[in-house]
C-alpha cells in the first residue's frame, strides 16, 4: 500500500487537476446532480449562436397552426433596424454603439441581441410590439435606469441578460414567464421584498459581483420562487444567507467574506447538489452542520482557512467531489471521507482534492481512502511553506 501513495505523490500536477476539473458527476444508481440546461458563461459577451440553438430546442416539437395561403399572396418584407443583422426570427445589434434601443425591431423577433452597445436606460416603449420576445441580451452597456413599464408588453419573455451594466437594483415588473435571469456584476446593494413577486416559473438567478452584503437580502426577498440554481458569488456575505429558495439544486456563495459555517446555516437546503463557498474567510464549520446535505454530490471549500477535513462527509452517500485545496489541514483521518463498517452504501468519489496543504502524504493511513473510485482522484503536495 505505501507504492499507492508513491505512486500518487508522483502524478504530475496537470494530470490529476484535469481529472478533478469535471463539471458533470454521473452515477448510474442515483439521480445525476443537477445540470442547468444550456446555461451559458458568465463573461462579457453572449453566444448568440448557443442561445439560438437554446431557443430552438425549447420549441421544437410546439404545434403551430399552419394558414392557408392563396398563390397571389406576398408576404411583407420585414424590417430591420439599421445596422443590424436579422436572421430567423433573430435581430443581432451588438457592438454598433448605440445610444438606445432600436424603435423599428420586428414584431415577430423571438431573440434580440444588444449587447456591448452604450445604451444608458431603457425606456417605456422600448420593446412595445414584441410580446414574442424569448430572449433579450443586455449584457455590457451602461445601463442605470430602467422604466417600471419597460417589460410590460414581454409576455413571454424566458430568458434576460442584464449583466455587466450599471444597475443599483433589480429591475421592477419583471415578465411573470421569466425563468433566467443574470444579473451579474452591477452595482447592486439590496434586493427589497417583493422583487421577485410573481415570478414562480423562475428557476435561475445569477447576481454575482453585486456590493450585496447579507443586510441587503430583506427577509421575503425569494418569496414565492422555486429556485433551482442561484449564484451570489463575488459580493460581501459575511454569512451564508437566511430564508433562500427551499428547494436549490446549486447554491454558489464563492468570492465572498464568509467567516463559519454555523449549524443552522444549511438545515433548509436538504436538496442541494452542489455547494460552492470557496475562496472565503472559513476558519470554523461547526461539528453537524453538513448533516442536512444528504443529496449533496459536490462540494467546494476551497482557498479557506479550514484546519481540520469538515465532519459529516463520510455520511454523505451521494458525494463524489470534495474540494478542500488550499487551507491549513494537516491532518487526514481514516474515517474522514468513507463510513466505518462493511456494507454501507457510498457513492465512490471520483475527486478529493487536498493539494496546498501542510498534510504528510505519508502518514495519511491506505485505507482513508478505500471508498474512491481510482488513485487518481485524490491530489496531496505543492505546499507553500
């Protein structure tokens, strides 16, 4: 067993981190963990063409009712706004400089793509006409105002990108047929109760790299949403925060100044899959705290300043990827990540990440990690002393 971790120690450094880097965790005998269909990165600009290939997939199989047509009948040419590329229902206006949205977008556009533009605010009668609206793109403008009107006439708008502007609160009236919404990287404090009312299809908020502190999450602020992923990463909780969405797949809290881990912080969100708190200010997560995550598949603690392998993981049976890299363990017990005995069901890890830690490979017992799936999967060493 000691040329099991020999063997380990001798694994280059890109190898084993490209094994640890899978987004996706399948298991043949439980549920897969939870997988936002086509959600999209998180940076300045927006793929049109996967978005397109999004909208396209939602509707493929919808009944449209096909009108008869007499043999002099001629369609309309349609109009586009000058300067802009209409294609299929899709009205592409990205990077032309413009100062506001455009006025003659065709009724019919389904995705309307204005993003890196230098629009400032949107206006009352800026999408009047397009209750077919799918998709809208805001991403990267300067937008700091928007009208309590402006999505009154998006009747069945599901997808809108507002990120990267200069908005100080979420949007009023949102479209009750939303399901995502991102809002990253705004200048957003508070989220006010009452924000999110009305919106029950909603099952994605990305509000990352918002000056939000805990204090500027009102109590009621997610009332009524069933939520299944929410990203507050990036901004100023010191805290996990109280009264979220019940029923969360994925919560992202990384980036954050999170200080514990208290015992009650995480009895409400029993049905979490993925638990991201990496790159926080953890020194102390309270010995029973993780029970309540018995669905968890993976879990990210990276960049704290944990001394000890958290209690609770070898109870988990569902997880399978525990990152815990750079933090100041030092000691790795024999039952820290597999339960004690024979015949309990575990689901074998496919990733332990331990590497950045003033941990002695050496002394770490061959049988602590008896429940993983191959060597591999498990990385020590690169302690910077």
């Amino acid at each position: 067993m000691l040329d099991f971790f020999y063997s380990l120690a001798m694994i280059p450094f890109s190898v084993v981190l490209l094994l640890l880097c899978a987004t996706l965790l399948p298991t043949p005998s439980v549920a897969l963990p939870f997988e936002q269909k086509g959600f999209l990165d998180f940076g300045k600009s927006i793929d049109v063409k996967g978005l397109m290939m999004m909208m396209n997939d939602e509707e493929e199989g919808s009944a449209v009712e096909e009108y008869y047509k007499p043999e002099y009948y001629k369609p309309e040419q349609p109009t586009c706004p000058f300067g802009c590329q209409c294609n299929q229902k899709v009205v592409q206006c990205s990077d032309l400089g413009l100062h506001y949205v455009p006025y003659d977008v065709p009724p019919e556009t389904r995705l309307l793509d204005l993003q890196s533009n230098q629009i400032t605010e949107i206006r009352e009668d800026d999408f009047k006409g397009l209750s077919n609206l799918y998709a809208l793109v805001l991403v990267n403008n300067k937008i700091s105002r928007v009208h309590p009107r402006a999505f009154m006439p998006l009747r069945r708008m599901q997808k809108l990108y507002f990120s990267h502007n200069q908005l100080t609160a979420v949007p009023k009236n949102l479209p009750s047929s939303l399901v995502e919404l991102r809002i990253h990287d705004n200048h957003i404090k508070k989220v006010a109760a009452g924000d999110f009312s009305g919106l029950g299809s909603m099952n994605c908020i990305e509000m990352g790299r918002n000056p939000i502190q805990n204090s500027g999450l009102e109590p009621g602020a997610f009332d009524g949403l069933k939520l299944t992923f929410l990203r507050i990463s990036e901004a100023k909780l010191t805290g996990i925060p109280k009264d979220l969405p019940e029923g969360l797949h994925e919560l992202h809290l990384d980036q954050n100044q999170i200080q514990a881990i208290e015992l009650e912080d995480l009895r409400q969100y029993e049905g979490l899959h993925r638990l991201g708190l990496g790159y926080n200010h953890i020194r102390h997560i309270e010995h029973g705290s993780l029970h309540y995550l018995q669905n968890l598949r993976e879990l990210h603690l990276e960049n704290n300043w944990i001394s000890n392998v958290p209690g609770g993981l070898a109870g988990m049976k569902y997880l399978q990827v525990v990152y815990l890299h750079s933090n100041n363990i030092s000691q790795v017990d024999m039952n820290d990540f597999c339960p004690e005995g024979f015949g309990v069901k575990k689901t074998y890890y496919n990733g332990i990440s331990l590497f950045d830690n003033p941990i002695n490979y050496w002394e770490v017992e061959p049988a602590t990690f008896r429940c993983v799936s191959n060597r591999m999967a498990v990385q020590f060493g690169n302690h910077k002393k």
